[in-house]
C-alpha cells in the first residue's frame, strides 16, 4: 500500500482479516489503509468494532485514535484542537507517539509534531517503534518539514545517508521544500561543534 499498489494491498488486507480476524497487526493495518485511502465507513466501522479491535485497547485508546481520524476526515479547527489536546496526553505505551507525531503533522501542527518525535527518538527502537514508520504515507508532512533530517539524525539514518551517498526517495522529489545533502551537512556540522 504504501508503494502505491493499493489493488494488491487492499486484496492482501482482505484475505488477511479473513484468517486472522482478531490480529491486532491486521486490525492496525486496515486503519492505516483506510485512512490513507479515506475510507472513512470502514474505518469507523473498524474502530466501533469491540471483537476485532486488539485486547490490550482501552476504550480511551479507540476515542483517540477516533479524534485523530475524526480531525483527518473534518479538518475543522474543533477537531483539530481536541485531536492535538489527545495526542498531547502521554501515552500509555511508548510506542503510540509515532502515530501520534505523524497525525499531528499531517494536521498541520508541526511544532508539536517535533516535539514529540524528539520524545520518541530517545526511546530505545523495538520492532513496534522502529522508525521505519517516518517513511510510510502518515510520514509525508513530516519528512517536507527539514527538520526531519536532524530527527532522522537522531536515529543514525542521516549519518548512514552521508556515509553510503544512499539518500531515501523523498530527497529526489522535485517539490521537496530543501535539499537532503545540505540539511545533513548542517547536523552534521552542528553536532561536532
């Protein structure tokens, strides 16, 4: 899905909600895709769906990732605020600010959309908080902000990209609003001083 094959992706989700129902990695994977898709039935039905929805999800859980896609799919500033005041709250588990830093981005609110990425980027990576996830779709308005490169940084893929001169995909979109190679430099540069 995130490679733009949404026929396949969206096939693959199907067949996968058929074996596994109650999978909390293919209950996650169908929110992500349909809010990518902006599948908004489906994914409220998803949401409101107590058998399929993951054991270890508190109802306080579903409301924010509710206010979340409530402020994507409206837009309106009521549910932006009440989305960025939920999003604000810690998490119960760590892992939930990825989710968390990327929806507020895509909403607009970068300031604290960094802020919380600098939480995250201080926790130690686990397979369900590897950052991997700044690269998939919910990422974009953060990696068109150059302060990705420094968060990037944080994790060692800036370092790695000078290193290698491997630079992700997104560094050669012509809309890209700076220049990858010149924003690391400057981390670069800033971190040895």
């Amino acid at each position: 899905m995130a490679n733009g094959q949404t026929a396949a992706g969206n096939a693959e989700l199907e067949r996968l909600q058929r074996l596994w129902p109650h999978s909390p990695g293919v209950w996650f994977d169908g929110l992500q895709i349909y809010g990518w898709e902006k599948r908004w039935d489906e994914l409220f039905a998803l949401l409101d769906d107590r058998l399929s929805r993951p054991k270890a999800f508190t109802d306080s859980d579903i409301q924010t990732f509710r206010a979340g896609f409530v402020a994507e799919k409206t837009r309106t500033p009521g549910t932006i605020a009440e989305a960025r005041r939920q999003f604000l709250q810690p998490p119960r588990v760590p892992e939930a600010l990825m989710a968390r830093f990327a929806a507020l981005a895509d909403l607009g609110l970068a300031d604290d959309a960094f802020r919380l990425a600098d939480q995250w980027s201080r926790a130690p990576l686990t397979a369900f908080n590897a950052p991997h996830f700044l690269f998939l779709p919910d990422g974009r308005a953060l990696r068109r902000d150059p302060r990705f490169i420094a968060l990037a940084d944080k994790n060692g893929l800036a370092g790695y990209w000078r290193a290698t001169g491997k630079w992700p995909d997104f560094c050669a979109e012509p809309s890209l609003p700076y220049d990858c190679k010149a924003e690391a430099a400057k981390v670069a540069g800033a971190r040895r001083n």
